[in-house]
C-alpha cells in the first residue's frame, strides 16, 4: 500500500506515451500552490488592460511592431507579454497578427461599465487600489490600509500625481453606492439651504441630493485632483448652478457657515485618530447651528462562494482601515470632537445614518 503521503498521477513521457507515476503529494501541493501564488498571469492582464491593447487591437493595430509603436513599449517584452495572452485565451494569433477573442472582450474601453478594465489598469484609481494588495502583509502588521506601506494614503498618491483623477465612477458601475440614496431619503432635508459634500469625490452622492431635493444647494469638497471630474460630472447633470466645487484637505479646513456637513464613506479609511481630526474640522466649519451627517458605510463581504468570500473580507480589510466601526463606535469619536448624536436613520447592513451637532461652540 502507498503511504499516505504519496499519490499517483498520469504523466506523458517526451515521446507522448502515458506512464503512471508516483509523485509525492507534497510535491503535487507545492505546484498547486504556487499555481494560486502566481503573479505573473495578473500582472500580464494587468499591463494588457493599462496599455489597452484590446483598444487597439480593435482600431487594427495588430501586429508586434505596430503594437510597440502605438503603446511606447519595448517590443520585446511586449511580445512575451502576448505571447502569455495567447497562452490564456485572451487574445489569438494568427501568423504575425493578433485579434481579440471572446474572454479578452472586456478588456476593451467599450466595455468600461462592467469595471473589468479599470480595476486592472495600475495607472487608475480603482486599479492603483487593487495592486496596493501586495502589501497585504503591512495591513496583517500594522492594521492600516495596504497601500499605506508607501507612506502616503492613496488619495494622497493621487493627488500628489497632478492633473486630474477619474472619479470612482467606474466603480460604481459594478457596486451599489452602498444604500446612498438613504442619505436623500431618511435625513430631513426640508429645513437645509446648502451641503457641504465632504471628500465628495466626482460629486456622485452630492448630485443625487440636489436631484432628489431641488431647493438644496451643495458644495463638493474634495482634493484638488478629482475637481475636473467632479465639474464635469455636475455640468453632465445641468446642476452648474446649484453645485460648486472646492479644492483642498479636509484636515487644513472646510468651507464655514453652511447648514450640513455630509461625511459619506469617509472615516473608514482613517484612523481613530485621524477621524477625530476630521470631525473636529467638521465642527468648526458647522459652528454651533450647523449639522454633521454621518453617512458610514460598513462593507461586509457576503459572496455565496467561500473562496470568494473571504478574498473579498481581505481585500475590504486591506483597502480600508476601518471598515466596520458601529454606530456606537462613530458616537464614540464624535464625543472625542466634541460633537453630540441628534439623530440616527435607519441603519441599513452598510450605512450608518448619524446627524451630529457641536456641544459647545469652538474656541
Ligand atoms: C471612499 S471615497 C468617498 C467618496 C464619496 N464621499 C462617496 O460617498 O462615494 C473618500 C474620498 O475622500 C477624499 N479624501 C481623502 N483624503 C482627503 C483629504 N485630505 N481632503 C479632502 N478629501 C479627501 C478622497 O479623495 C475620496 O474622494
């Protein structure tokens, strides 16, 4: 009888003949462990998706050269790079040129909206966040997010690039905006002038009040990097005028005097800390009349599959370092910044609804 430890396996011989073989099931497990370890099949669909090849492929550029030339790339490793496509179906050859086949159709820009290009193109937001998870081990050391083992946040990284960032549109295309339309639903907006969007990114949620509220006037606050797509996201909506933009950190302060301060989907990437500071900032601007509206989300990670699952739970723990703080938890750092809970909404399985307001006036 084999030892337990043992398994035996087909394997062809140079000639093609089939033998049975003994191969030590440990060694078997290492192959496929270092099959599920690989990075070099992600990082080629990766430079695929950032160079879009399939772009061009489709604008029929079609052979190596052709494809060096129109990506500024080395030919060489490019080919290696279509070489190892081909190996994985996502493009095929044909003598010198290639096409793209079925599996390879949604790295084109034209299929965008399924957000399957934008999470792997490394020179894009929701990409750059996603290759930050090779530093998952400084999330396991430290609890921060991942991408902070560069020393900045990726917000930051971002916004120190210049020029202007695409917003989580694409994102959103491929996930709820995580029960948002509870921020214009459950808050009593009746008796508020104007909103200040803190972190308001491309001005998404910001849009989605002033829709649902027409008497409302918004200000979209957010780093100046995503003031491009946040101008062009509200002229696309025709609320130019009712909606401005401001560029600048919300730990240097905020916009004074307006009526509420939205926080949505902020505090999860900072620290207990850091959240204080944000609050504090919050505060200031609000005065003692003004509103903090909380609007957290909590993501939890509920795919049917396991595998899927608990990859999601990482990733969700890798991006952020905060995910799923409780509603006690954000009443907890708003006393820290000296701000009281008035109102809480219906919490839904991923948004804490908390309205704030200052105890004391700030000296
Ligand atoms: C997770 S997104 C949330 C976007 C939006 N509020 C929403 O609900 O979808 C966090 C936002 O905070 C912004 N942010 C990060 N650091 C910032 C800072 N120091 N000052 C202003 N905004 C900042 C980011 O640029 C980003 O748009």
């Amino acid at each position: 009888m084999l030892p337990m430890a043992s398994s035996q396996v087909r394997v062809k011989s140079h000639e093609g003949d089939e033998s049975v073989a003994r191969m030590d099931s440990v060694q078997q497990a290492a192959i496929d462990l270092l099959g599920k370890a690989d990075l070099i099949t992600p990082m080629a669909l990766r430079v695929a998706a950032t160079l879009k090849l399939v772009d061009h492929l489709e604008a029929g550029v079609t052979d190596l050269p052709g494809l060096a030339r129109v990506t500024r790339s080395h030919e060489r490793p490019l080919g290696k790079v279509l070489d190892h496509l081909v190996s994985l179906g996502v493009v095929e050859r044909a003598g010198e040129r290639y096409r793209v086949s079925a599996l390879g159709a949604p790295l084109s820009s034209r299929c965008d909206h399924l957000g399957v290009r934008p999470m792997l193109d490394v020179e894009h937001l929701i990409g750059k966040a996603e290759l930050a998870m090779v530093d998952l081990l400084h999330t396991v050391r430290t609890g921060a997010a991942a991408y902070e083992e560069r020393g900045v946040t990726l917000w930051e990284d971002l916004n120190a690039a210049g020029g202007g960032a695409p917003g989580m549109d694409a994102f959103r295309r491929t996930a709820a905006l995580f029960d948002a339309e509870a921020i214009a639903e459950q808050f009593d907006w009746s008796q508020v002038r104007d909103v200040v969007d803190v972190g308001g990114n491309s001005g998404a949620v910001a849009i989605s009040l002033l829709q649902a509220h027409p008497h409302l006037t918004a200000t979209v606050f957010d780093l100046p990097c995503f003031g491009p797509a946040a101008r062009e996201a509200i002229e696309r909506a025709q609320l130019a005028d009712r909606c401005e933009v401001t560029s600048g950190s919300f730990f240097d302060g905020l916009p004074p005097g307006r009526d509420v301060y939205l926080l949505s989907a902020i505090l999860a990437d900072w620290s207990d800390e850091d959240a204080v500071r944000i609050l504090r900032q919050c505060r200031r601007a609000a005065g003692p009349t003004g509103v903090v509206l909380l609007a957290e989300v909590h993501l939890r990670a509920d795919h049917p599959d396991p595998v899927h699952r608990t990859a999601a739970a990482l990733r969700i723990e890798a991006s952020m370092g905060h995910p799923d703080r409780t509603p006690a938890d954000l009443a907890e750092l708003a006393a820290r910044a000296g701000l009281r809970v008035t109102w809480e909404g219906r919490h839904t399985p991923v948004r804490s609804l908390l309205a704030l307001r200052a105890e004391t006036e700030l000296r």
